[in-house]
C-alpha cells in the first residue's frame, strides 16, 4: 500500500513533483558500520528489539566495528599516530552535518536502493540488497565524505555549532 500526497495549490508546478510516494508500513532495519578514508567495514544489522543505548554501543557494536580486542589498543594507536586529534570530551554534540555515513554514506545507499529491482519483499531480502548495496558503493566518495570532514567541523565553529549546511557551498 502507498501513500500518495498531492498539493493543489501549487498550480504552476509540474504535477510529477507534486507527487510523493511512500510504502506505508514498510519493512526496515536498523543498520551500522563504520567508514575511514581507505576503507568501510561490515553492516551490523541491529535486532528490532535492541535497546540502541551506550551499552549496545559499546559492547555489542564498537567491539564489532573495530573487530575485537583491537578496540583496547585504538586509544593507544590513537595517541601514538594522531596527537592532532580532539579528545573525546571536546567531540561536537552528535550532529547528522558531522557525521560521514548520516551526510554521505547513507544517502548515497538510498540513491542506489531507488532503482533496485525487483524490490525485497521481506527483511532478509532487504538485509541482502543492502549489503549487495553496500559492497558496490564506492570508496572514493567515501573518501571524499572522509576529505570534507575538516571544512565541515570549521563550518560547525564558524556558525557556533549551529545550523552551517548552507556555508558550505
């Protein structure tokens, strides 16, 4: 079943972009991974019934996301490779604009999910055009995500952590 919204007000408008179509009910999934120039990991398809707090976060996805025991030996890594780094207490709040998967990533998966035919008819065949998706998507636009990061975070500073999406131009 579809939603379909139409605006009658808008009498010179082309009637195409009037229209927006929507699965009412649609299947979903809650997904994770992580990106880094160079590379992506795995999707991690959260249960439906998971609490997604700082728990689940860390002893469940970060441990998966960073395969293991090598979560212990990143704060190290970190302070040996990266001193220009920001310590986790001066981080921006979480910001969809500062975050390479919600201004890049995921975007882009839904641009490739559009045209896929046919569409999955129940989760487990979503969770595989995903990571069907997922395996295709190019690293290079990953990497360039990964690249603006710096003017992005100068941006959020610029407009004092507010709204700064259109600074970017």
């Amino acid at each position: 079943m579809f939603e379909v919204s139409t605006a009658s007000c808008h009498t010179n408008v082309d009637k195409r972009r009037l229209v927006a179509e929507r699965a009412k009910f649609a299947k979903h999934v809650m997904v994770s991974a992580g990106v880094c120039f160079g590379g992506k990991g795995r999707l991690h398809f959260i249960p439906d019934t998971a609490k997604v707090n700082a728990e689940l976060y860390v002893e469940t996805l970060l441990l998966e996301l960073v395969q293991g025991y090598t979560a212990k030996l990143a704060p190290d890594w970190i302070a040996t490779n990266c001193s220009e780094l920001i310590g986790k207490d001066e981080w921006p709040p979480n910001s969809l604009d500062l975050n390479p998967l919600d201004y890049h990533v995921w975007g882009a998966m839904l641009e490739r999910f559009k045209p896929f035919q046919p569409k999955p008819e129940n989760i487990n065949e979503l969770k595989k055009v995903l990571q069907l998706i997922w395996y295709h998507l190019p690293q290079d636009s990953i990497n360039k995500a990964i690249l603006s990061f710096p003017k992005r975070l100068r941006a959020c500073v610029k407009a004092g952590g507010g709204h700064f999406v259109h600074m970017l131009k």
